[in-house]
C-alpha cells in the first residue's frame, strides 16, 4: 500500500501540469479535468485510509523512499513520504474538502474565461499542500510549504487585473517570507544540532540537544506558523486575502493552508515538550490571536472579511490547544477537522450568497435572503449553530475540549488562557449571530439600489458576464454549487459527535501526538455551562443589536474600539510605521553608515596612498644632480649606521 502514497501528490500535480500547459484547446473539458484529479487524490488516500484501520495502533505507519535527492558526506535530503495517523487525517481532509471545492467552482466560475488556468492553480494547491503533509523530512515539507505559498499567491491574485488583488496576493506573499525565513532558519539549526532532516530522528534525539538550542527551533517553527495560519504577529494577510476567488478563500483560508502552522506544530510536539519557553510563546500567541480575530470580524461589514476574521480566531483557538502540550494536541486536530467542515461550508455559503446579489459583499445590502435562498440559508445556518458551539454539533465537542485543556493547563496560566478561550467563544457567537441577522433576517435592504456604487467596484468580477449591475435578483444557485455546501453541513452537524463520543478521535492520534489527563480546576459540564450562558450572551446582544432595530444602510460611526477593528486594530498602521517606516530609516542609516564609514575608510586609504605616491614622484625629476645628491647622502647614511653600530 506504502506505493500508493507518492500517487496521492502525483494526481493533482499531473492536473496541474496538463491544465497549465495544454493550452486553450482544454478550456472547455479543464474544469472536468482538475476536479477528476482532486477525486482521485481523495478516493486513493480513502483506500489507504482504509488499509491503516486494518493495522493495529502502532503499525500505522507507512514509508515510502522515492530517491536521495542530495547525497553528499554527511549530508542526506531525501524525497520520501511518511503517512500516519495525523498525516492521513490531514490528507483526508484537504483531498476531501479541496475536491467539494473543486465541484463547487464548476458552477462558480462558469462564466470566467480563465477557468481552465484557475483549475490549474487549484490542483498545484492540492499537490503542495499534500506534499507538505506526507513528507517524512523537515527539508522535503518545506517544498512543499513553499509550493503552497506560491499557488495562495497566485489564486489570491487570480483576477490580477483588479489592483486590490494585486496588491493582496503581494501582500500575503511577502509576510508569508518573513514566516517562511524561520522555517528556514529553523531547519539549519537542526541540521547542525542532529545531524539529519528526517522526523523520527530529529524528535528522538531532542533529549540530546541542549534547551537553548531547541528553544531557538521552536521559536523559528512558531514565526513559520505564525505566516502561514495568519497568527499576530503576521496576520495582517488574511483579511486583505478575501479579494480572491470565493472559493479560495473556502479552500486556502478556512480548510487547508491556515491550518499548515497547526500542522507543523503538532508534528514537532517532542521538540516543543522538551522546550517549554517556546511552548509558552505558542499559547500566548494563540490566545492573543483568537481575540484578535473575533474582535475583527465583529466590525466588517464585508462578509468575507468578517469570516476571515473568524478563521484568524479560529486557528488561534488550534494553536492555543497545540501550545498546550500533550494535553491539547488532540484537541487542536480536532478542532481542525471539524472547522474545515463549517468554515468551508460558511465561505461557500457566502459565495452563494453573492453569486445570488451581483457579488455584492456589504451585508448592509442584504437582508431578508431566506426566503429567496433557502438551502443556503439552511446549510449556513448550520454551519452558523456548529461554528458558535451549539450543543450537538461539531463545534460544541472540539471547541469545549479545548476550553477544558486551557483550564487543565492549571495554575495563573491556565485561568488566563482558559478566560480568553472563554471570552473567544462569547465573541464568536456575538460576530457570527451578527453575520446571520444581517444576511438572511430582516427587512430586504437591496432593493432599489444598485449593488455596485461607481466608486467601488465589484468584488467579484463574475458579474461582469452576468451583465447584473442594477437591483439584484436573489436566486438559489445551481447544484453543482449546493451539493458541496449540503454535504459540508453534514459534517459540520454530525463529524463533532462522530470524533468526540467514544473518544475516537483521542485512540486514533495518540500513538502519533501522545496525550496526557490533565488536572483541571474547573469540571467539564462547568466549562459546558459557562460556554452555553456565554453563547446566549453573545448571540443576545447581536439580537439586540440588528434583530431587534433597522439595520442602516451605512455603518454608524462607532466607539474608539469599533473604528479600530473596522481598520483590523490598526495592524496595517503598526506594520507601516514598524516595518516599512522603520526599514526606511535602517536602510537610510546603513546608506549613511556604508557612504561615511567604509566608503570613508576605503577611499581614504587610497586617497593617502595616492597623496603618498604623488610626493615620492617628484623624487624621480630626471636631473643628475639630484641622483648624485641622493646617492651621497644615502651613503652617508651607511657610513653613520657602520660607524655608530662598530662604536656600541
């Protein structure tokens, strides 16, 4: 079965190269093409899935060498893939979800004539991510997290000629290098301190290495994590990132690629355990940015802002469970699976919805859609319920797990960060109660306006072919873009059940991820009841808000900090003046510094040497006399010299 692996990559690499290279003759079969491939890729990785249930716990764990890359002395890179427990769950997932996504797209891009070249980057996605998850060695998963960077970028800048997307995919491409700079860096330190890439040395041989050393690593893991799942620091990408295609965003920003630092985390669990100041960093880091996130999208009015506000959030809930230890681990996988059910079927939902209102994105305009887009509206609303934690679904059993370890963690540090799982969670409900109220309820507020104003142009040039600019005429969409989203919402209805009862999910990763019972303070149903009174809260409040009173067609002014989430809390303002307004003035004094000082040094040396050369020149006038002076003068200079040496 072990052959099989490198297929699951092979696949969608191949749609990739047939659709980018075939040339306009595939245009009309290219669409078919790629989603056949993501097909095969999922219907491979369900038959060795099948193959690794066979097996007892500890033999699930398939090799497959392909070659050596680069044999030189000491210095081995191999091309070889390791499929386990977590890379199989990640593997079903992205080949799963990617392919839903892939049928979806069918009907959502229908009308782009670049179709064929967006299948293309959709299935270079694939084969990436893929990559990234089956390698068996940190040097191999770093091509692949760089193929991933290169087909976001590509996707999210898909309608290039619109500048904001542009500018976005620039964007999130340059903050994913800083990110991509500590896995590099990360990768040298261990080479040098275990002499090997592969995971399975490199992880048993941790007890080996010294704390600060593998401190250092896990600090450079955490800033590769922080770029590539939109993590504060580097989180400023994702929001500007929605200017991509409606189901990238699904695919890239809510199953897959913001998962990789998840990932990437996860599997080195045995490096961070052994370095507990950087596994501090990553709870802090979590935690931070699950606030961070929620309390953005409760001010955007674009809805796929608003949900990439809740992705941000979201990973920072994985994150926080991963910092935790062999105590979250688990939970933060878990957390994963189910929230690639409901946040992809959430951004399909909001595709759905703008395929049915011109591409509009400002919720101000929608109002009262249940009624034109009833499965929409029902398979987001479950997504809706799943996301907040409403008992039953697939959020209430990852979500309450997580909240649980935080507490477990014990001590001030487990209060802290089990309050700000808490508080994520009361937000969460309040932005995402918001998001509903405004798209489906409420009195129809696109009527008798134009969706696209002259000075802002449409999000989504789809319309562009559809010839809608005037009043819109919500419409259910197509099956081919239903389908997907109705089998999303099972999962996000039904998959939290499936893992957490019976503790499934816990049996099946642990011989890879390790798990240990924590001491919590707080009992489980505590935490299940202070989240349930938390959700109502929230939810009441957004009620409160824009249930109960007109929604205005134009945002209110807002509070201090309302203003400031609407600008994503000023993180483009702090970049410019840190990093951009900071780097200019580093480089000006570096400019300064190379002109005055080396500059200086260089040129004064040869200005001496020069000056020095010139009055030796005019020793050399060509007059005998003045050779016959020097000479006796020389000689006189010798005779002194014998004279005074013969005398001591």
């Amino acid at each position: 079965m072990q052959n099989l692996i490198a297929l699951l990559v092979a696949a969608p690499l191949l749609g990739a190269a047939v659709l980018l290279c075939g040339g306009r003759r595939l245009d009309r079969s290219g669409h078919l093409i790629g989603t056949l491939l993501a097909a095969v890729s999922f219907v491979i990785g369900v038959v060795l899935f099948s193959d690794l249930l066979g097996r007892g716990a500890d033999d699930r764990t398939l090799n497959q060498h392909l070659f050596s890359w680069v044999p030189v002395g000491g210095f081995r890179a191999d091309i070889a893939f390791q499929l386990d427990q977590l890379s199989m769950t990640f593997v079903l997932l992205i080949s799963g979800v990617g392919t839903l996504i892939h049928i979806y797209s069918i009907g959502y891009m229908e009308h782009d004539e670049r179709r064929r070249r967006f299948f293309g980057y959709l299935n270079l996605f694939l084969a990436a991510m893929l990559l990234l998850v089956l390698a068996d060695n940190y040097l191999l998963l770093y091509v692949g997290w760089e193929g991933v960077g290169l087909a976001s970028y590509l996707l999210i800048g898909f309608w290039q000629h619109k500048p904001s997307a542009a500018t976005a995919a620039k964007k999130a491409f340059l903050v994913n290098r800083v990110g991509d700079l500590g896995l590099s860096i990360a990768i040298m330190l261990m080479f040098t301190t275990f002499g090997t890439f592969a995971f399975g040395p490199v992880l048993h041989s941790v007890g080996d290495a010294g704390e600060g050393r593998l401190t250092a690593i896990g600090l450079m893991l955490l800033l590769a994590a922080c770029g590539k799942s939109a993590q504060v620091p580097l989180q400023s990408w994702l929001g500007d990132a929605m200017e991509g295609p409606t189901p990238v965003s699904a695919l890239i920003h809510a199953a897959t690629m913001v998962t990789a630092g998840v990932y990437l985390i996860t599997r080195s669990g045995a490096l961070f355990n052994a370095a507990p100041t950087a596994q501090l960093a990553v709870t802090v880091v979590g935690a931070v940015t699950l606030l961070f996130g929620a309390i953005v999208g409760c001010a955007k009015d674009d809805i796929k802002k608003a949900l990439a506000g809740s992705t941000m959030s979201q990973i920072g809930y994985m994150v926080l469970a991963a910092g935790l230890g062999p105590i979250g681990y688990v939970f933060a996988i878990m957390h994963l699976v189910t929230h690639g059910f409901f946040k992809a079927g959430l951004f399909l939902g909001a595709g759905s919805v703008m395929h049915g209102m011109n591409d509009e994105v400002d919720m101000r305009r929608y109002g009262g859609l249940r009624k034109h887009m009833p499965v929409t509206f029902v398979t987001f609303g479950l997504g809706y319920l799943a996301i907040i934690g409403f008992p039953g679904l697939s959020g209430f059993f990852s979500k309450d797990k997580i909240i649980e370890a935080a507490f477990a963690k014990g001590g001030t540090e487990g209060w802290v960060l089990g309050g700000a799982a808490l508080l994520g969670a009361a937000i969460t409900a309040y932005y995402m109660t918001r998001v509903m109220i405004m798209t489906f309820f409420g009195a129809e507020r696109w009527r008798n306006a134009a969706t696209t104003s002259p000075d802002e142009p449409s999000a989504e040039p789809a319309a562009e072919h559809r010839g809608e600019h005037a009043e819109p005429h919500p419409h259910e969409s197509p099956r081919s873009m239903t389908i997907p989203m109705i089998v999303l919402a099972f999962g996000s209805v039904f998959a939290g059940a499936f893992f957490g009862i019976g503790d499934r999910f816990l049996r099946w990763l642990e011989p890879v991820t390790g798990h240990q019972e924590g001491n919590s303070p707080v009992g489980a149903a505590t935490v299940t009841i202070a989240t349930m009174v938390l959700l109502v809260v929230g939810a009441g409040i957004a009620y409160l808000q824009y249930g109960r009173r007109p929604v205005p067609a134009v945002a209110p002014r807002g509070s201090l900090l309302t203003r400031a989430a609407r600008r994503d809390l000023l993180q483009d303002d702090f970049n410019h003046v840190v990093l951009v307004r900071g780097g200019e003035h580093l480089t000006r004094s570096l400019v300064y510094v190379d002109h005055t000082l080396v500059d200086g040094v260089v040129n004064g040396t040869a200005a001496s040497f020069g000056g020095l050369s010139g009055r030796l020149r005019r020793l050399q006038n060509g007059y005998a006399r003045s050779y016959a002076v020097s000479m006796f003068g020389g000689a006189a200079l010798i005779v002194a010299a014998t004279l005074l040496m013969r005398a001591v």
